[in-house]
C-alpha cells in the first residue's frame, strides 16, 4: 500500500515501528499457518486414499465370506444336513 506523504515519517515513530513489526509478526503468522494447513490438508489426503484402499479391501472379504456362506448353505441343503 502506497502511503500519502502527509502519513510518511521520517524517522519513523516509535508506534510505526511497533506496528510495522507487528505486521511483519502477523504476515510470518499467517504464512507458517498457511503452510500447516497445507501439510494438515495433504496428510488427511493421504490417509483417505489409505483408507478407501483398506474399506475396498475389507469389502471384498466381506463379499468372499458371504459367498462361502452361501456355498455352505447351498452344500447343506443339497445333501439334506439342515
């Protein structure tokens, strides 16, 4: 932001200083927020492709295990055991 000469000091007063590093503090801030974010957001990416594999995985046991229930029960009732 471009300051009109009329707020320009020189030398800055103690309260511009303070402010400015203020700022600066604040814009250091927001960047290191910015960049945990970041990480935060490509982590939980991360553990969701991890976890659609294992839920495809657990779901194709889970078919399997009923398949082979259905195999016995169909088994059972052919040669008449139920």
């Amino acid at each position: 932001m471009i300051r009109p000469s009329s707020e320009i000091e020189y030398p800055p007063s103690s309260a511009q200083t303070m402010r400015a590093r203020m700022l600066v503090r604040m814009e250091a801030l927001s960047t290191s927020n910015d960049a945990l974010m970041s990480v935060i957001a490509k982590r939980i990416g991360a553990e969701k492709i991890e976890d659609d594999v294992q839920i495809s995985h657990l779901s194709q046991e889970t078919e399997r295990l009923i398949e082979n229930m259905r195999n016995l029960i169909r088994k059972e009732v052919v040669t008449g055991s139920i």
